[in-house]
C-alpha cells in the first residue's frame, strides 16, 4: 500500500521544504497463537496492508518535532531530556529512551506521520508506530537497522515506558514479514520462518467496534497467572511444559491458573499444526485449529467479550468460513476468518447484518493480504 498523498503536502506546510524518506511500518493480525509470546512460545501472525507512514527529515541537532495527521497535533521533545507524558508521543519517546540505553548515538528529525490502522481493533498500531520510529531513527542517525534487533527496541519502549508488558510478536511480524506469508516465530529465539498463504482463501478481520486499553485490563493479571504456573511446575515457561504433566500436577495450581496454563500449551500446539495444516493445504484442518483457538481463549484464559463472541460464532455459522477466532489481547477488538474467497461478499453481508441485529452495534470488516514488513523509500 503507498503512504497517502497528503503526506509530502503535510511536510511542506508544517516545515516548509520536502521529505527526504518515507518509513512504512504494517500492523498485523494474528492467525494462531495467543498470549503464546511472552510464555516463549509459538505464533502465527501476518502483516496488513493497514500501516503506519513518517514522512522524514534529518535534522543535526538532537530534537524531534513531529506532527501527526490522525490528531491534528505536533510535538516536539529533546533526545537529551526525556520525560513521560500521555498519548501518542509517547511511543516515539519510549523508542528513543530504549535505543539511547542501547548505546545508540541519535539524532533528532523533522516527522509527518500517518497511520490506517484501527486503533484498539488488537492490529498492534502500537507496534507498527514502534517499528516505523525504528527505522527513522535509523536514517536520521546513520546506523544500521536489524529487524530482529529494532523488534527488541520496540518491545523494550512498550514495557519500559508506556508500561505495558507485552510480548515480541507484534514488533517482529512488522519488522520482518513478507509479503504473501504468514511469519512463524519461535519467541524465545526470534528464528522466525515465512509461511506461503493460500490464494483460495482470505483473511478477513471483523472489528467489533468495542474496545480496549491494553494498560488497564487484565493483561498483565495473565502473564502474572502463567508465569505463576510455570514455576509451579518447575518450567522456565510454559513453552517447556505440556498437557499430560500439567494433568499430572493439577491439585498444585489454583484452577483458575491451571486454565491459563492449559490455554497457552494448547495454543502452542495448534500453531505448530497449523504450520503442517498450511503446507498440506488442509485449510479445512487450519479453520478447525481457529476454532479450537477461540473456544479456548474464551473459556480457560477468559479473554473475550460478549461481542468477540457474537461475531466469531454469527461467521462460524456462514457458508465459506472455514473458522473463525478472536484475535489480539482481547477485551474487545478484533475476530479473524478464514473465508473461501467466492463467498467474500456473501459472508461480508451476513456478518454484518447479524451482528448489527444481536448486538446493536456496527462491525468494520477488513479483507486483509499478507503484507511484506517495514519498508523505506526516497521522497
């Protein structure tokens, strides 16, 4: 997808003289494997065509003055003096404050940024903001960017100072993906390998139009529960464990922290089925594994809202749907489908009336191609 028009115009007005790059950086959605990334485990996600764009020039000073269009707001802040605030900035802050802890020697820049994707939706705009303040830094300060390493600097930005505990997936998959492929990341070693999608089918995301914040619900009370399980059972993380000994040792957890263990050991399996699924060509077998992903993220991590559920169950139900899950944190946000493409427009319209009637609200549905990660070009 090309940045919009406006972004060269927008640069002239507010600093009088043109771009000299353009970073993009794509959200993404998750195809299997949910609160699997900060257990060390096993994720399937794809990058969208749904990005976020900073139309750029170097400065030679140490400052950043960037405006951005989705607000209608510009900020400027000093790379010598950090300090927290709210909103959006903040998540160029928290990229700086990790690279300068990472020893790089920054330099400040002049930004327009844009974004299209849908904020709260659970298709990581945080993550694809981080990615794309990544590679912008990189150009103005003349130093080399590594996906895997900048992935690492997102995350450490969204933990450290936005304060959110989350995962490596959404940074990985906007670093590196390609296009036409879905990424399988092993999260504790970030190898990561590209998945050809099928052509016969599509992903559609449905937005139900409900949202939430990632810092205020019951995120970090769910990684606090798995790594409470994993020491239990002895393990580094729940990577390491399995179904038949966590059976075995059920009296020594709370049941609560027992579903959440259950959930993520169950999910990794179905991310490596999943990977035998697709290079059979079994989208049969791969819709299945969404709704197995569902069930469980509905009822042993408890993740879902009524609207995720409406949703998945009113798409599951379609003719052409080979599955259906929530995707992202939950709370709100997002599901995802996998459709047979001649059904497209049918099943577009029937999940959208269906939902509109159960449950008063409008859902936003997005077909989504597989994306190709972060991407620079010459203004």
């Amino acid at each position: 997808m090309q940045p919009p028009s406006t972004l060269q115009q927008l640069f002239q007005r507010e600093f009088s003289t043109f771009p000299t790059f353009i970073v993009r950086a794509p959200g993404r959605v998750n195809l299997l494997g949910e609160h699997t990334d900060y257990n060390d485990g096993f994720v399937l996600p794809m990058a969208i065509e749904h990005a976020v764009w900073i139309a750029l020039r170097p400065r030679e000073d140490r400052q950043v003055h960037i405006y951005a269009q989705n607000f209608d707001e510009k900020i400027i802040f000093s790379l010598d003096s950090l300090e927290k605030n709210a909103g959006w900035g903040e998540y160029l802050k928290g990229v700086a404050h990790a690279l300068q802890k990472a020893s790089f020697l920054l330099k400040g820049w002049d930004g327009v940024m844009f974004g299209n994707v849908p904020v709260g939706a659970g298709l990581s705009s945080s993550a694809a903001v981080e990615i794309a303040a990544t590679r912008t830094f990189a150009l103005a300060s003349d130093y080399e960017w590594n996906a895997r390493q900048m992935a690492l600097i997102g995350q450490r930005a969204e933990v450290d100072w936005v304060g959110v505990n989350s995962g490596i997936m959404d940074q990985m998959v906007s670093a590196a993906a390609r296009a036409g492929h879905a990424l399988f990341l092993d999260t504790r070693s970030l190898e990561y390998e590209h998945i050809p999608l099928p052509k016969e089918a599509a992903i559609i995301v449905m937005d139900t139009s409900t949202r939430r914040g990632l810092v205020d619900s019951a995120y970090n009370t769910r990684r606090a529960e798995c790594e409470q399980a994993s020491k239990t059972l002895g393990v580094a993380a729940l990577r390491d464990a399995n179904l038949t000994v966590l059976n075995e040792r059920r009296g020594e957890l709370e049941e609560q922290v027992f579903r959440r263990a259950r959930h993520v050991i169950s999910e990794n399996q179905r991310v490596l089925d999943a990977i035998s699924a697709l290079r059979a060509g079994d989208l049969a077998y791969f819709g299945k594994l969404f709704n197995a992903s569902h069930n469980s993220l509905r009822d042993d991590f408890e993740v879902t809202n009524d609207a995720l559920n409406w949703i998945v169950g009113i798409a599951q139900s379609q003719p052409g749907c080979y599955g259906a899950r929530m995707t992202g944190a939950g709370f709100g946000g997002a599901a995802v489908a996998l459709v047979k493409r001649e059904e497209l427009e049918a099943f577009s319209q029937a999940v959208k009336s269906e939902y509109k009637l159960k449950s008063g609200l409008d859902a936003q549905l997005y077909i989504c191609e597989a994306s190709a990660g972060t991407s620079i070009e010459k203004s």
